[in-house]
C-alpha cells in the first residue's frame, strides 16, 4: 500500500467536520447583509482608493493617512535610481500603462528631483526591511518605494498594484480615476522560502501557462518555483546528451495524454520570466524513486538492461526507482543535474526524494551521497522531500515536509542538525486537493489529504506541524500543484486560488497578524483584481465576495 493510500483512512472523519462547519457558515452569511469593511460593494467604490492595510498577505506595519489620496494621473512619471531599480520600474510602467492607458515615462531619480508619480529608491531603507523588504510611502503628490535590494522593490510593486483600484488589473484601458490612500506601510517577511510547486510531469503545461501561473504567483509574493520537470509519467527537460529522454520519456502523460517537454531554450526563457518577477525556479530532478520515465528512455538505466513500457498510471509507480548500485546512473545524474544548474542561476536543485519506502536505507544513503556530491560539484544546494533527510547531510540541507507524521524522527534530528525544513503539509497546503467533494466537479482535483477548503489552507502554523522542529529550523512555506487531475490553466488556477494567497500570507505575515476574520476580508477583496485580470479561482461560499467578484 503507498503512503498516501495510508492516510486515506482519515478523511471521512475529516469531511463529515468540514460538512458541519461548511452548513454552519453559509447559514450564517444567508441572513446577512452587511458586507465586509474595504470590499468595494458598487461601482463607485471599485473606483476608490483601498484602505492601505487591505493587501495580502498582511503588511508588517501600515499608518494610514486618513486625508491624504495620491493619484496618478496622464502626465505622472515613473521615477528610479538606476540599475536594478530601473528593471522594477520597468517592470512597474507595464503593468500600469495597459489599465490606464498612460504613457508614464521613466524618469531617474536624484536627491533633487521633484518626484510627481511614483518613485523606487534603491538603498536607504530601514535595516529591519532585510533583503526582501520595503517601505512604502504615499503622500499627495508621490508614492516612493525604498528597498535595500531589488527584491524588496519588487514586492513593493506588488504591494503598490493592490492598493490601486482593482481595474488596475483590467487587461485593456479603462477610465480613472487611480487613487492611493496616503500613509506609510514598513514590511518584510516572516520566512525567506516561500514557495510553490507546480508539476509539468504529470501533465504537461506550455511555456506561456508556467509564465501566466509565475505572473499568478508573483502578486502574492511568492519568491521560489519548484519546477517539477520530471515523474514517472512524463519526462519534461531536454538533455542534450540523453536524446530518448524526452523523444521517448516526454511522449506521454497520465492517462497516455499531453505529453511534451521544454528545451533548454524554454527551461531558460522560463526562468529568465520568473526572475524578472521576483521568482527563483528550482528545477526538480527525482529520485530514486519517480523515475519511470527515464528507465522506459533508456535500457541501460535499468538494473536488468532492459528498457520498462511507459507508465501512465496515476500514482506512483512501483517500478520507476532507479538502479542504485549501477554506475551509469550516476552518469546519467551528473549530466542532467550539470545541464540543469547551468541553466539555472538560483542556488537550489530540488532532488527529490518522496516516497522511497521499502528501498533499505544504506541504498538511500549511497543514493543521496551521491547526488549530494553531485550537486555540490555544480556549485549548488540540495532540496529534497523529507524522506531525504535519512540519507542528506544535515548541514546545507533543505527538506520539504509534505506530511507530518511520517518520518518526523528523520525531520526533529535532521532540523537539530542544521537542516533548514519547509513546511508544505498536504492536508493544508496542497493546492490539488479538492475544496470539497463536488468543488472542482470531476475529474478535476485530488482528495487523499481530505478536502481543503480556504480557512484550513490558512489555519495553520509552520511552527506547530511537527513537534521537535525548533521553530528556527523552519525556513519557510510551499503550496505544491499537482497536476495528475488538473490539464488545463483553469484548472490550476481554479485550484490555486483563493488558497494560494492564504499559504502566501501564512509564509510572508507576521504571525501577530494571523486572523481569520481579518483575512477573509482582505481575501475576497481579491476578487475584482482576480477578475479583471481574468485569473480562474473559485468563489468559495464561506467568502463574502464583493462587487465585481
Ligand atoms: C505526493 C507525491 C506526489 C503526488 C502528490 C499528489 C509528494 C511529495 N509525493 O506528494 O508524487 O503527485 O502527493 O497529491
């Protein structure tokens, strides 16, 4: 039985709850008639400014002006110091000139410039903004920006984007006018991994759904992808010296269907799109186990050299594990993994790991020995699912716990050792998983984690997870997508949102600030930017979704 088969036992208890609850609250919202503070719920306030603290995930600090509105207007500029505050600018001026159809030139910034419009300030910040914070200032006559590093600028725009009016996401010109409430907001984040994971093994995704999905995750702050390139079913890399792994490997899909790959080409366009938003892919190499595709590419793969029929089950296969004591195996790593980390300049690469029960633990610590020295031979760190840490040296290790309660000891021990630990558990943060039983309607969604519905994507702490962890250990948070039920970008988005925002804000808060009551406020604000932008996500009942929604 796999583990995910395992934990299945759990999930009518966990239904008949969510039920309850679910009954409990749409009877409430039935009668009544108030709407949230800061939702627009006319026309006329969908042209307002929003209240300044109305941003997920939540701000560290927000003072409100209450008098003071910045507009942008026609002839406003936008206003940088050079260099990488230039490239945010830039970044910033295309947002902006679609909705409201100015032209808003860009403009440098010294210290004696009369800024009227928008300025982004590289250096100068407040220490405590680290080096993803910002602060945020907005008087009558400009909205400035400072950061000590780009990344701070850019999630400083994305701040900026959610204080605008929500047709700022309209994808055509529309009238103003473009207010910004006055005042002055200070943040940076909680963990410096936020995460999320979306899997192009499973099914296949084109080039232009993986960028729409990073320009969906960038609003939220999410600063790494997971790029899961490889599975049993489908292999999705082009690797110059190992042809068949993608004429032979990439053919196929769940089901036998969207088969494809990217060429190192699209891997770098990819990449190239992310870190222009913020966003650091991690490319994902799997194994031991996971590995089906690659051993139905090439015979020699395989411990008995003889090449296995594709597989296009849809769950783990039980013979994609890879030849552990083969020498050609490590070949084979060392060039996929020297391939991808030329092409990736962000530090991880993801290794894999997940369920590799019943392989004996010396043939996982040769494995990971190996591919540890491999990886660290191309100048990278491993990230790997928590399974790993049997057999990862704890020091420079990262692990994803994916679910708490299997293998907590290898986690407590690997956390007291020195590993950094990202909390993605499934029964929260899987982003597959159904919101309840009919949402999204078959064939759409998993449901072996239970059913996750927005308040429990939100409701839970990285820190409590697994007992042990010190809660210094924990680096961070991730909202996997897996896509063997999901093959079209309605589908993901549908699923992502509204609960990636909530694994966002859970991984960026303070958690002073974690409240539901506050959060489904700012969350079903959401709607009308969603909307206009036209992201897929589903208006889920227990939300009071406002005009425009
Ligand atoms: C598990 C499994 C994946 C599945 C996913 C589906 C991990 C880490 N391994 O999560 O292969 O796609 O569940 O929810």
């Amino acid at each position: 039985m796999d583990i995910r088969t395992l934990v299945l036992g759990r999930s009518p208890r966990r239904r008949l709850k969510l039920a309850v609850a679910s009954i409990t609250v749409t009877a409430s919202i039935a009668f009544t008639t108030t709407t949230a503070s800061g939702a627009p719920t006319t026309i006329d306030d969908a042209n307002a400014a929003a209240p300044l603290g109305n941003v997920v995930p939540a701000p560290v600090s927000v003072q409100p002006a209450a008098d003071v509105r910045f507009y942008l207007k026609s002839d406003s500029a936008i206003y940088a110091t050079g260099g990488a505050a230039t490239d945010v600018a830039n970044l910033l001026a295309g947002l902006l000139r679609t909705p409201t159809g100015y032209g808003l030139p860009l403009k440098p910034l010294s210290p004696s410039t009369d800024v009227r419009g928008i300025a982004l300030m590289l250096g100068g910040a407040d220490a405590s903004t680290g080096a993803e914070g910002y602060q945020l200032k907005v008087t009558g006559t400009a909205v400035t920006i400072r950061a000590n590093q780009r990344q701070g600028l850019i999630n400083g725009v994305a701040t900026l984007r959610q204080l605008l009016p929500a047709k700022v996401d309209s994808q055509n010109a529309v009238a103003g006018p473009w207010p910004v409430q006055g005042g002055q907001i200070l943040d940076y984040p909680r963990y410096a991994y936020r995460g999320a994971l979306l899997d192009v093994a499973r099914h296949f995704f084109p080039v232009s759904t993986v960028k729409r999905y990073i320009d969906d995750l960038a609003r939220y702050k999410i600063n790494y992808l997971n790029l899961h390139l490889i599975d049993d079913q489908g292999w999705r890399i082009q690797i110059g010296s190992w042809p068949n792994l993608t004429e032979i490997g990439g053919s196929t899909g769940v089901g036998g269907m969207m088969g494809g790959y990217y060429t190192m080409a699209d891997y770098k366009a990819i990449v190239a799109y992310a870190a222009q938003r913020g966003i650091t892919v991690i490319p994902e190499v799997e194994g031991p186990a996971h590995e089906h595709a690659a051993l139905a590419s090439y015979a020699e793969l395989n411990c008995d050299g003889v090449a296995k029929e594709l597989y296009v089950g849809y769950t783990v296969s039980p013979d994609g594990i890879l030849c552990i004591r083969k020498a050609v195996t490590y070949t084979f790593l060392d060039q996929v993994i020297g391939q991808l980390a030329a092409a990736t300049p962000g530090p991880y690469i993801a290794v894999g790991g997940d369920e590799t029960q019943g392989i004996p633990q010396a043939d996982l610590q040769y494995y990971y020995s190996r591919v540890t020295a491999i990886v660290a031979k191309y100048g990278k760190k491993v990230l790997g699912w928590q399974e790993s840490l049997g057999g990862l040296a704890p020091a420079g290790a990262t692990a994803t716990v994916w679910m708490p309660g299997l293998s907590d000891d290898l986690v407590v021990t690997a956390a007291n050792a020195g590993a950094k630990i990202i909390m993605a558990p499934a029964p929260h943060a899987y982003l597959d998983m159904k919101y309840d039983p009919e949402t999204p309607s078959f064939p759409v969604g998993n449901s072996w984690a239970g059913f996750i519905d927005v308040q429990t994507a939100y409701d839970w702490r990285p820190e409590a997870m697994v007992a042990g962890v010190p809660p210094s250990a924990i680096g961070g948070v991730a909202a996997p997508l897996w896509t063997e039920t999901a093959f079209a970008l309605d589908h993901l988005e549908n699923l992502a949102f509204p609960r990636l925002p909530a694994i966002a804000e859970v991984g960026w808060s303070p958690a002073a600030t974690h409240n539901w009551d506050s959060f489904k406020v700012r969350l079903a604000a959401q709607g009308p930017r969603l909307r206009a932008a036209r992201v897929g996500y589903y208006l889920h009942p227990t939300l009071q979704w406002p005009w425009g929604s």
